[in-house]
C-alpha cells in the first residue's frame, strides 16, 4: 500500500481521498486483495486499451501516441469516463457501460428471462431499467392457465431479491429503475410502493406520465387507464388527484420521480427502431430495450483560465472525448449479445459535465443567479454543437451508425453522424471525487463538512476552492472551518467577506425554483436527459414540491428528481440546521412538560442475547404510558454496561417528555457492533439494537403496531465507512469512500 501511495504523487492533483476510493474500489488486486496497480498504472491501462479501437479503422494509426493523450485528459482531470471503464478497461471482464435497459414482456418466459439478464448485467458492473408497463395489471386474467395476474408490483420484489443476492464486478450491488406509465392499471399501487421503506431498496422508481396526463391535470379532468394486455380502456381516475399522490409520496420520502415520456420519444433519434419506455437507474440516459450507455463527464473546473471560460481549451476537451467515448463502444465486452447488436448499431453516447458549481465560484457567479442559468445554456450549447461536429467528422472516417436510415438526422437531410446521441448530464458521483471537483451540474453539497474516520478522530472536510480563498483573503482559520461544518451554511456568518458569502452557496442555500432552472438551462441543449435532485428543506410543504414538479414540466425537463432534507428515517444530518429566532420560540413553546416519577410503577423484563452477554431489559409505564426503561448487563462493570445505562436513561427521558415508542424504536433499531448475536429474525446486531427489539416485543405484546425493520443505510451514513451522503438523481453517493447505491 505505501508503494501504490508513493506512485500517485506521480499524478499532480490526485488528493488524498481520490487515492482511497481508488484503492478501494477502482484499481486491480489480485486473489488476496492485495492492490497491484498504482493510480498512475490504472489510466495507462484505460487509455492504452480505449486507444486499441483506432486500429479497427486504421491499421496504421499511431495508437501509442493517442493512448498518451487520453492519459493526459485524465490525468489532468479534464475529463474522466465512467467508473466501469475505469474499473475494467484492458482487464478481463472488458465491461465498460455504466446502464442497460432490458424489456419486460408480458409472459413468465420474457419476465424472468429479464430477471436472469439482470443478474449478469449486475454481476458484470451495470446498472439496469425497467418498464413494467406492458405487464398486465394484477387480478387480472390469464388464460393459459384460467389464473390471475398477480400485476407488475409483485414482479419487481422478484428483481429487486434478485438484485440483492448479486455483488456488482465485486465492487457494489446492482441499482434499478422501475418505470410505470400513468395509464397503467396499477399505478396506484406503484406509487404507494415504497411507502413504508421496507421493500424494493434496490429500486429508484418514477411514473412514466404522458402529454395527455399532464393536460387532463390542468383541466381537472379524468383520463383512461388503459390494459397492457389489449390496450383497451379499462376504467378511470382523476389525474388531479393521481397527481397530487404522486407529489405526496414525492415529499414524504424522495419517490416517485417523474418522467415525460412522450417528452424522452420526441427526441428519440430512432423512432423506427423502437419507443422509449425506461431510462438507466439514475433517469438522464433514456434507451430502447437491450441498449446500453457509455458516458463521461468534462470536469469544467478546468475549463476556466484568467477569469473567463477557456474556448479553446473546452473545444479541444469536447473532440478527444467523443473520440473516446466512441472508441469505448468499439472495444466494451458486451454481457448479452442483444446488448451489442443494438448498442453497436446505435453507437450513443453521453458526455457530459462536472465542476460546474466550481467553475461557477472560479468566475465570481453565484449558481442562484441569471448569470449563472444563462452562461449554463451557453456552455452547454457549446459542448453539445462542438460534440455533434465531431462525430460528424468521425462518421465521414468510420461510417454512420448502422440505424442512421430513417433516423430523425437522415429525415432532417442533415447528412452522416457517428452517434445518436452524443450528450447526457449524469451524476458524476465517485468520478467526481477522483477529479476533486463538484457533482454534475449540481451546487456544491457544503464548503464544510466534519467526518469521523475509523478511529474515532474528527476530521474537517473544507472546499479546497474555498479553502484557497480564505487563506488568501486572510480569514481561514481551524476554529472557522468548523464553525461552518457545525452550521451549514456560510452565509449569515459575518467574519466571512459578503462577496464571498454570495458566490459560495450550497444546495440548501438556493430555492427549489433555482435548482429547477438550472436543469432547465442544461437540459435546452443536452440530447438526452439531465440527472439532478431538487433539494428540499425538512420544512417544505406538499405544496412546494407540486409547485416545482409543474415547473418542470412547463420549463422542458424531461423528468425530475426531488428530497426533502430529512425525509428518509435514517438520514444522518452532516451539516448544521440554521434556526432563527421565530422557531426556536414555537419550540419552546411546544415543548411537552417531563413527568414526575411516581413512587410505584408497574414494569416487565426482557431478556436479550447480544454479543457482549446477556441484557436484561426492564420497561416500567405510569398511568398514562411508558415511562423509564432501565438496563442490567449478564456482566456488571465495562464499556457495555455503561454504555446500556446511557441508553436507558436517555430513552426513559424521552418518554417523560413526550417522545412515542415507535421513534424510540426507529433511532435504535439496526445499529450494529463487531459483536452481533444469533442468526436470522433472532439476530441482534448490537446493545442497541436489543433495546430496541426489546421495546418492539413489548409494544406488540400491549397489541401496538410498531412492526419497523432497521432501514438500509444507504439512505443516510454510508454502510461502509459511515461517511457523508449526498443525494444526487435518486441515488445516494459517499464523498468519502465513493461509495455509491448506483450503478
């Protein structure tokens, strides 16, 4: 390991944590885990083999000397490809795409030839999307064996278990995307799915909702619901009210998103191939059945010289990436031979961009500004008409794409291009961290963050722009950094310059509305779709978030993801909460009175099995409840013991002031130990967690339902390091370790 930490200085600008996620999740081990490449061995082996693809079109060509400058482009951090192809590019594997999007047909053979062909794909490194909208709705008939449907719904626990059960290329699990049309019979069911959080974790999902859909929403209007089975009407539903479910589910817990259909279908370069039903797990990459994307992102970070953006530099950037990114089809080890056959004769890709919120910062505009909305519509226009002159020239050398005849360019006469499409905005997630850049076109998550590391040490996260500024400007202190990291937010801190305050926002800093236009601004000229989340305080109200799916709609979007700071029950708050004077009044005035302790309770004891010992748990309750909780370890004395006392003193100050069992229960259930107990519905994964399971025997013995399963961490503290989470186009991504649930 010291060796591989020696070697990446070799790289300038590769930072410290850019190294760890590495390691840890991008360069070669072999059969004992052992690391056997260096960062600097890693891009060399990716460019080497990318470059191979020029040989396919010129047996000549000087493959060496372009290998150099691929490695140049990531090395520099100008440009990264997607993690897969970092990850597998000149190894074995050879499987280079990030997504897929597979059918499901209406039979048992086509449904679970799907679940098999996500379980290579997952097991390859991809992630894959789903539309279960030609399935036929449940209850309904089949004749083939005189039963009942049992719907879409119960198919996709089928998918998700599969996906479960499956470690992606060794790194992390598989991601999905389940995509419902509005119309479909069950569409009720499917956004009320993921309600209670316990089921279809490795799913992302979004109703597919129609041009038809959102006019009859205006008007207040009826429409028909429709069965897939012989595309009939079968009854209808109010589309004001469907939406508003839809919006209310959306604040609750950050699903469903939205997607625009017949929005995705209208720039669908192939129509005469096939409809667009699904896109890849994230929502920017929208595909026919058994296509697959490749994509890249230009760090525009590094677009930005003397103060203004660098032209020339982001042109050169544009052509070697499409270049790239192209040759990547060229040589990607396909894991279905559908998959091939369509993505070679379709030959998309998406480049996109991260560093924006840095470039941004670099030219003195704050993101929630007119300035910063109208040079995104530049820039973007920019990549996407640069990108589409080059592939042009590479058709006029490597030919057309196979399904160029009857495309929307040959329709337009507009002559040979390479790709179907050439630009995507994705969420750059781990890619982003390697580069030390901003995610995507998303507002920076904090300028500073506190983390805790495996030894218990605190560490302070800072911006490295703003790091640089503050200690230029004479204002960067430890006691500072902290400061910010504890509040969250720098700007009603008056030791920092307002011109400063201004231009370094966050994504809480900004109004839903912002976020909204600048998808916008991206989206106006990016061939297929725009990954971004619209953040949302704890404190907004269905109203908002109706408000903001609208204007998505009326603004261009072709979908959109939102979350509601707080709105998943194991969310770890990693930066402050700014409170104003007004709320803290409402709070004390709120506050519920504790109870005094009478001289007699009644209580019963529960006996735990954890991994330090035996722990007795005795639950007292007063007339009017629960009352104190108190712990006896098998074992007096030690840090468990002590420990357990804690748990219950806070736990029985909780509900003397007014705290319900159930949150109780939700706080402590599934914190783990390195000592767990038992196996299966019996296993207790810490002290903890036996209190809690304690608690929830007794609550269900008194005949309450407080029937909750620990939630999966992904949603908050990362499962492997415990670091910081970001939400990002409905996937949740580790700054930290790279962690990600996305493919």
């Amino acid at each position: 390991m010291a060796e591989t930490m020696t070697k990446a200085t070799d790289i300038p600008g590769l930072s410290k944590n850019a190294v760890t996620v590495l390691e840890k999740r991008y360069l070669k081990r072999d059969t004992g885990g052992n690391v056997l490449e260096t960062p600097v061995d890693m891009f060399q082996r990716v460019a080497r083999s990318i470059a191979e693809a020029d040989k396919n079109f010129d047996k000549k060509a000087d493959v060496k000397a372009l290998a150099a400058q691929f490695y140049e482009l990531m090395t520099s951090f100008e440009f990264l490809p997607n993690s897969p192809t970092l990850m597998n590019a000149g190894r074995e594997l050879g499987q280079l795409s990030a997504c897929f999007v597979l059918p499901v047909g209406d039979s048992m053979e086509d449904i679970f030839d799907a679940v098999k062909y996500t379980a290579l794909i997952h097991k390859s490194g991809g992630g894959t999307g789903f539309s279960f909208s030609r399935l036929r709705p449940a209850h309904d008939v089949v004749r083939s064996t005189s039963g009942i449907s049992s719907g879409p719904i119960s198919f996709m626990r089928v998918f998700d278990a599969a996906t479960e059960t499956i470690k992606q290329g060794g790194t992390r699990r598989g991601a999905n995307m389940g995509i419902l049309r509005v119309d479909h019979p069950d569409i009720m069911d499917f956004i009320m799915c993921k309600d209670d959080q316990k089921h279809l974790n490795n799913f992302n999902i979004s109703v597919g909702l129609t041009e038809a859909f959102m006019e009859a929403v205006e008007r207040d209007a009826d429409y028909d619901l429709i069965n897939p089975r012989d595309g009939k009407p079968c009854g209808t539903l109010n589309a004001r009210k469907v939406f508003s479910r839809i919006v209310k589910q959306a604040w609750k817990n950050g699903e469903p998103g939205i997607i625009f259909l017949d929005r995705l279908n209208k720039d669908n370069p192939t129509p005469h191939v096939g409809v667009i039903e699904s896109t890849n797990p994230c929502g920017e990459q929208p595909l026919l059945p058994y296509e697959s994307c490749n994509l890249g992102s230009i760090n525009l970070g590094k677009m930005v010289k003397n103060g203004d953006v660098n032209w020339d530099r982001l042109r050169d950037v544009v052509r070697l990436a499409v270049h790239f990114l192209d040759n990547v089809i060229e040589v990607n080890n396909y894991p279905l031979p559908q998959i091939s056959e369509m993505t070679r004769a379709n030959r998309k890709i998406g480049l996109g961009v991260m560093g924006w919120a840095d470039m941004l910062i670099l030219l003195g505009i704050p993101y929630n500004s007119p300035q910063a909305i109208s040079l995104g519509e530049k820039v973007m226009r920019f990549i996407n008409d640069e990108g589409h002159v080059y592939s042009r020239e590479l058709a006029a050398v490597r030919g057309s794409f196979p399904n160029f005849a009857g495309s929307i360019y040959d329709r337009a006469s507009e002559g040979p291009i390479r790709n179907a499409t050439v630009t995507t905005i994705a969420p750059t997630g781990t890619i982003s961290i390697i580069a030390n850049a901003s995610s995507g076109v998303e507002p920076l998550f904090a300028v500073s963050f506190i983390r805790q590391v495996l030894d218990k040490n605190i560490l302070v996260e800072v911006n490295p722009i703003f790091e640089e500024v503050a200690r230029q400007r004479g204002f960067y202190s430890e006691e500072l950094m902290q400061k910010i990291a504890r509040h969250g937010t720098i700007h009603d801190l008056p030791e920092i310059p307002e011109d400063i305050r201004k231009i370094f926002v966050t994504a809480h800093d900004i109004t839903p509305e912002d976020h909204i236009e600048m998808q916008a601004a991206f989206q106006k000229y990016t061939d297929n779709a725009v990954s971004k989340t619209v953040n949302f305080p704890n404190s907004a109200a269905i109203e908002d978030v109706e408000k903001v799916y609208r204007l998505a709609y009326k603004s261009g979007c072709k979908g959109v993801t939102i979350y509601r700071d707080g709105s998943r029950d194991e969310q770890v708050l990693s930066t402050g909460v700014k409170e104003d004077k007004e709320k803290v009044v409402q709070t004390e005035e709120k506050r519920a009175v504790k109870r005094d302790r009478p001289k007699a309770l009644k209580g019963w004891t529960y006996q735990m099995q954890t991994g330090c010992g035996p722990l007795y748990v005795t639950i007292n309750e007063d007339k009017a409840g629960l009352f104190e909780l108190f712990t006896t370890m098998g074992k007096a004395g030690g840090c468990a013991s002590s420990q357990c006392e804690a748990i219950g003193r806070m736990v029985s100050l909780a509900w003397r002031s007014g705290v319900q069992a159930r949150q109780v229960i939700k706080q402590l259930l599934g914190i783990s130990c390195h000592l767990p107990a038992g196996f299966g519905d019996n296993k207790v994964l810490s002290c903890a967690d036996a209190v809690a399971k304690a608690i929830q025997a007794h609550m269900q013995a008194a005949g309450y339902d407080v029937s909750l399963e620990a939630q999966a961490p992904e949603r908050g503290a990362c499962p492997e390091c415990g670091g910081i989470v970001e939400h990002e186009g409905g996937c949740a991504v580790c700054r930290v370790c790279g962690y990600s649930e996305c493919a």
